[in-house]
C-alpha cells in the first residue's frame, strides 16, 4: 500500500502565505515526479506546481513568482510555498506523486487540504 498525505491549508487573508506539506510513505520503490493541482468549486482540476526527481520544475503561469515548489527525495516530501495569495487561488490542493511499486508505475493522490484565500 501507499499513503500520501497532505498538510498545511487553512484560512489566510489576500497577500498572505501558506506552506503545504506532502508525503508519501509505504512499499515504494522509487519516486518520479512530484506535484501540486488544485480544484476550485465547479472548475476543472488544474496543475499548479511540479518537481521532477532532479529538481526541474513547472508551473502554471497564474502562480509564477508566487509559489515555490521543493521535495526531499530522502523524506519523499514535496512542499509547496505560496505567498501573496489573491482569493482566486481558495481551492482544494491535492498532491499527486508517480512513483513504482516494486515493477509496477502509478499515480497515487492525496485526499486534498482546503485553501482558503478571504479577508
């Protein structure tokens, strides 16, 4: 099995920062690449952030010099720093992790932590 797990949402005034946390943890061979999306109410899921196992990162262009995404490859952690948050970025974020099970690849998905951005 495997778990992936999220922390670090919760409410934050407009200009604000939060730092979510994410790790995976179980029979895990091997991780590939690391990331954050998002999903607000009655819109499409959509990436925000990700790592490849060297350090390449990509973003999406509405959180380019906002958001700062790193990951422990010892820990199998990935985090993901936001500041000078504006309200459209209140969503659910979900971490997504591609990793190996023994000979077998996969996406594994967090169960999401709330982000909300609100004076």
């Amino acid at each position: 099995q495997v778990q992936v797990v999220e922390s670090g949402g919760g409410l934050v005034q407009p200009g604000g920062s939060l730092r979510l946390s994410c790790e995976a943890s179980g029979s895990i061979s091997s991780i590939n690449a690391m990331g954050w999306y998002r999903q607000a109410p009655g819109k499409q899921r959509e990436l925000v952030a990700a790592i490849t196992r060297d350090g390449i990162t990509n973003y999406a262009n509405s959180v380019k010099g906002r958001f700062t995404i790193t990951r422990d490859n010892a820990k199998n952690t990935v985090h993901l720093q936001m500041n000078s948050l504006k309200p459209e970025d209140t969503a659910v974020y979900y971490c997504k992790v591609d990793l190996w099970r023994y000979y077998a690849r996969g996406d594994y998905w967090g169960q999401g932590t709330q982000v909300t951005v609100s004076s």
